[in-house]
C-alpha cells in the first residue's frame, strides 16, 4: 500500500505504480480479447494489402509495362510505386484503427451500460483512456508489420532496402500524436453518440489528406500546408522517405518532419485530453453520460 498510494490530507491517493497497473490491465483485457478472435486480425493485415492493390492493378491496366515509369514521372519521385503504395496503405491502417478501436470502444461501453461504472471507478480517465490507446496502437503496429510483410511477397518488393531504424524512429514518435487524436476523436463519439457512420465518413478524409496513394504536391497550394500541418500526413512522408530513401516534404531533410511529429506528441495529447475533459463536463451538466 506504501508504494502504490502517496500521503495527502489522510487521503489515499494512486500512486505512479498504481496508474501504470491501470493502463496495463486495459491493455492486457483488450488483448485478451482480441486474441479469441485471430480471424479478425488477419483481415486486418489484408485490408491495405487489397488497399494497396487496386490502385496497382488499375495503373498496371492502363500503363502496362510503363506503369513504373507513369508513376515516377507524373509524381515526381523515383520510388518504387508499388513499396510507395504498400508504405502508405500501412500506414493508413494504423491511423483509421486507432480512430476504430478508439471509437468503438467508446460506443460500446454507452450501449451496454459500463459506461457509467467507469465513471464509479476510483480510477482518473486519462490513465483509461491511455490503456485504450495504447492497446489500440500496438493492435495496429501488428497489422502494419503483417501487412507490410505480406504485401511485399505480394507485390515483390523489399521493404529493408531504406532506413529502418528511422522508420522506426517516426512509427514510435508518430504514437504519441496519435494518441491526442484518438483522444479528440473518443470526444467527438462521446458527444454525438454514433461511431459507424462517422468512422467510415472520416477514414475517407484522413485518406485524402495522408497522401496514401500520391504526393500531396499533387494538391492546390493551400491544400498543401493543410495536409503537411496533418499529423498522419508527417508520419506517412516520414515513413515512406525513410523505407524508400526518397526527399520528404520538408526539403529532404530526416530531422525537420520528426521534429515536427515531436512538437506535436508534446502537444496533442495534453489537448486532446483537456477537449475530451472538456466534452465529458458539458455532458454532465446537460444531457448525462447516460443518455445513449
């Protein structure tokens, strides 16, 4: 007892252990649970590979065997188009499952009840919410490696060719922004009560922005600093340049797109955080957590 709670005002309060042993036990629940369906994570990992393969076959179609050539001179790069796609459909599926989980799990716990013993529960939210994300990302990180294995049989490309330990690098510092957005995105299902609907409305436009298929150089002026200012946006061109050991959107330069995703693991989450805190007290005050 000494070492999971401190002293204050004769109070018990959870101490750092206790909070990790939050996060720990969502994360190894969730895990428990997804592993009675492993059907599930092996669609999972085909999805960017089907993802990744429509576009292929369709500019295979039409280019044939200048497909490559098509690519590299309309886009600018000199990358493997069929990597350069397989990178970006991974990539892709990483962010929209943390988007899924993140929102369903929400959704699922309005509408069988649990949601309010949660809010019982001498437990602060954000170490849940952290317990959720976590496990969302490293559910996701295993189709990323599964996919992107795969699709390289697939597709026969090399995917060790580049940079790894820098891809690496960008995946793990990528996390924490995505755990801000999964964050706002957990407030926005909370607020409106939907996930399916608004899941497969917003994957599409996180799709658009990312640049899955393309460079968003492709884009209007305007259009470009949106999408370069987007966190998925840094973390795919971070991935991709490393893997393919092509320029990034930022001049060429490794450091200035991880600084970048640096800046933004600072402050996302604690934003992302403060508009969920934000979102669950204007819900208290008017509706209630429990209306579904």
């Amino acid at each position: 007892m000494a070492v999971a709670v401190s002293r204050g005002f004769g109070l018990a309060r959870p101490g750092w252990r206790a909070n990790l042993d939050i996060v720990y036990t969502i994360i190894v629940s969730r895990l428990k649970i997804i592993s009675r369906y492993k059907g599930m994570l092996l669609m999972e990992a085909f999805l960017p590979i089907m993802f990744a393969g429509f576009p292929l076959l369709l500019g295979f179609a039409i280019g044939g065997a200048n497909a490559a050539q098509n690519f590299q001179r309309n886009t600018g790069t000199t990358a493997d188009y069929r990597l350069y796609m397989l990178i970006g459909s991974c990539v892709f599926m990483v962010v929209t499952l943390m988007m899924w989980l993140i929102g369903y799990w929400i959704r699922r716990e309005q509408e069988t009840g649990t949601l309010e013993s949660m809010y019982l529960a001498p437990a602060k939210r954000f170490y849940v919410l952290a317990g959720v994300t976590t496990y969302a990302f490293l559910r996701s990180m295993m189709i990323f490696v599964i996919a992107l294995f795969l699709g390289s049989l697939a597709f026969g490309v090399n995917p060790l060719s580049g940079n790894v330990l820098l891809a690496f690098g960008f995946i793990t510092v990528g996390f924490l922004p995505l755990w801000g957005i999964g964050f706002i995105f957990g407030a926005f299902i909370l607020k409106i009560k939907e996930a399916n609907s608004v899941i497969q409305l917003v994957q599409w436009v996180v799709a658009f922005l990312m640049g899955i298929y393309y460079p968003i150089t492709f884009f209007p002026g305007w259009m470009q600093y949106v999408a370069a200012s987007f966190p998925p946006t840094i973390l795919n061109d971070g991935i991709r340049s490393s893997l393919l050991n092509i320029g990034n959107l930022f001049g060429g330069e490794w450091w200035v797109p991880f600084a970048l995703l640096l800046a933004f693991s600072l402050i996302l989450p604690l934003l992302g955080y403060e508009i969920f805190l934000q979102t669950e007290r204007r819900l208290k005050r008017t509706e209630g957590v429990g209306q579904y």
